[in-house]
C-alpha cells in the first residue's frame, strides 16, 4: 500500500473561531465543513491540498512542545505548510509581522524556512522549495 500524501492533522485550540480566523488572516485557510461535538465547536480548514480539523478544548491550555518534552513526552515539534510564492508570504510578514523563531529567515539546502506560532502555540514551518517541491537524492 502506498500513502499519497497526509490528509489533515487533528489540532485541540483555545478558541475555535479566534484560531479560524486566523488561519484565514494568515495563511488563507477556509472554513470547510463545522459541527458542534460534546457542547465544542470543530471544524476542518482547507488551502490548497492541506487540511487541518480543529476542536475547541478552552479548558487546555496552548501547546508547549518542550513541557511536553520535559514531562517525558514524545511531541510533535512543528508541522510544515508549504508555499510557492515568496512575495504573497512577505506581504503576509509585513502584514501581520509574526514573530520568527530561530533568527528569522532559515536557508535549508533545498528550501527556505519561516518558523511562527498560531495562537495556540502550535509552531509552523513555512517552507518555500527552490523547486516545485522536495528532490531527494
């Protein structure tokens, strides 16, 4: 069996539409389809082909990969979107100016890195390929 690609990743968030809104503002995610589950709003936000669900859990606090990693837990780091157009994203930066982390702008060897964080502590690498996409070799 081969795997196409990822479909979504499930995120817990603060604030359902405060976190949706954002993924609009920022990074031109729309809303595709929401519900109500034990009493919470939900929903699965769309760009291109990513996809993201997001459920409210205003009880949690925002994502803390490395308490997470203290307490003993295996986490997950960050997750990647990928972009194709340098100038839409650098608009966004002058825009919205988010914080970058690492120092700014990372040069990889096939890609160029935007590390930030949503509202909810989620890192984020924005990842632009000097190509169309990654080329192992």
């Amino acid at each position: 069996m081969k795997v196409k690609q990822l479909d979504h990743l499930n995120l817990s968030v603060i604030n359902f539409e405060q976190s949706a809104e954002w993924y609009k503002r920022v990074l031109g995610f729309e809303i595709v389809e929401q519900g109500i589950q034990d009493g919470q709003p939900w929903g699965v936000i769309k760009n291109g082909d990513a996809m993201l669900c997001i459920y409210q859990h205003p009880e949690w606090g925002p994502h803390d990969k490395h308490a997470i990693g203290d307490a003993g837990f295996q986490r997950v780091a960050h997750f990647a979107l990928r972009i194709t157009d340098r100038a839409q994203w650098e608009e966004v930066m002058k825009r919205e100016n988010p914080k970058l982390y690492y120092g700014g702008e990372i040069n990889w060897n096939h890609s160029t890195a935007w590390y930030i964080k949503d509202p909810n502590g989620y890192e984020i690498e924005i990842a632009l390929w000097e190509k169309t996409g990654p080329a192992f070799d």
